[in-house]
C-alpha cells in the first residue's frame, strides 16, 4: 500500500516543484547595468517607511526579490525594479 502511494506522490511533488522554479524564471525588472541599480538598503527604507515588514531581500539577474509581509499584512514574494523602485508584476 505504501509503495502506491509513493508512485502517485513523487510525479505530484516534481511537477509541483517545476512549477514553483518555472514561476520567477521570466521575471524581467530591468535591462539597465547593474551599476545604475539603487542599494537594496535603499529600497528596504522605502518599503519600511510604507508598512512593509522585511524578512529577506535577494538581488536577481534584473531584479530585487523581496520576501515579506505587505501592508496589508499578506505574506508576499515581490519583485522590484532595481532603478526605479517600481514594483513588477509576474
């Protein structure tokens, strides 16, 4: 019984997980070099100042990705424009 199980939960948990890492690998913030960027620190003030609550913050290939609570308080996995700020939809 256990090993039917197994067979069904593995394709499940791969396509899942496909999924998740497809999801963020088309997000493009900006074409600017990274010499233009703003700090993160700087983006962080901003969104702080604006009711954000930061839990962790990572600089991708055009992209800030911001982990935290909005707001609103809804948990949140945003990413920004390095140069302007401007949040950018997936």
């Amino acid at each position: 019984m256990q090993r039917s199980y197994s067979r069904l939960l593995l394709p499940l948990l791969l396509a899942v997980y496909a999924g998740a890492a497809s999801a963020h690998g088309n997000v493009v913030c900006t074409k600017a070099p990274k010499s233009e960027w703003k700090s993160h620190e700087e983006l962080q003030k901003k969104l702080v100042a604006e009711g954000w609550v930061i839990r962790r913050m990572e600089a991708t290939n055009s992209c800030y990705e911001v982990y935290a609570k909005d707001p609103k308080g809804n948990r949140v996995e945003a990413f920004f424009d390095p140069v302007t700020f401007a949040r950018v939809e997936e």
